[in-house]
C-alpha cells in the first residue's frame, strides 16, 4: 500500500512540475520576444505602437495620443519625453527612430 502512495505522489509532483515549467517556460517566451498582453479597451485616446528594448531595463515606447505621436524612453530612473512626433513618413521615421535609439544608448 505504501509503495502505490510513494508512486501516486511522484506522478503528481512530476506532473506538478511539469505544469510549472511550461508556464515558466510561456512567460520567458514572452518576455523574450515583446509579446505583451494588454487589456486595451476600444475606443481608448492612448495606443501603444511599439516598444523596442535597448538594454536592461531600458525602453523606447511609440505612443499615440490625442492625435499625436510621442516618442518616450524608459529607464530605471523613470520616463522621458524624447520627441513628439507630428507627421510620420516612411523611412523618415525609421531614420528618427534610430537616432533616438542611439541618443538614448550614449547617454
């Protein structure tokens, strides 16, 4: 009788485990490759674009808001506004988006 317990509890801790694991596993992906899950409401006036990591803890956000376009880093010492962005045109603002990504990386 003992022996079917030990056996019982090791196929649940093994099972246990492994249930732990992939939801470990799950969120590192996510972390991993930016995938977010947010609770965006519709009709919301802010809308994330895009975030790029530049390092630990460091953040460029594309935010769209009232029409506008901000362009916001992230640090561990908090935010800053880096530009505000009125038209965006192609190339232009992959070109604007680099050198914020590089002006954020020197200082």
């Amino acid at each position: 009788m003992e022996m079917e317990s030990a056996a019982l509890f090791m196929r649940m801790l093994g099972a246990l485990l492994l249930v732990l694991g992939a939801i470990f596993t799950a969120a590192w992906c996510m972390k991993r490759f930016g995938v977010t899950v947010t609770g965006r409401r519709q009709g919301g006036r802010i809308e994330l674009i895009e975030t790029r990591a530049l390092g630990p803890k460091r953040h460029l956000h594309l935010v769209r808001c009232c029409g506008g376009l901000f362009l916001i880093g992230s640090g561990g010492d908090g935010l800053s506004l880096l530009s505000t962005i009125r038209e965006p045109q192609g190339s232009d603002f992959e070109k604007l988006l680099s050198e914020a990504e590089e002006a954020a990386e020197q200082g």
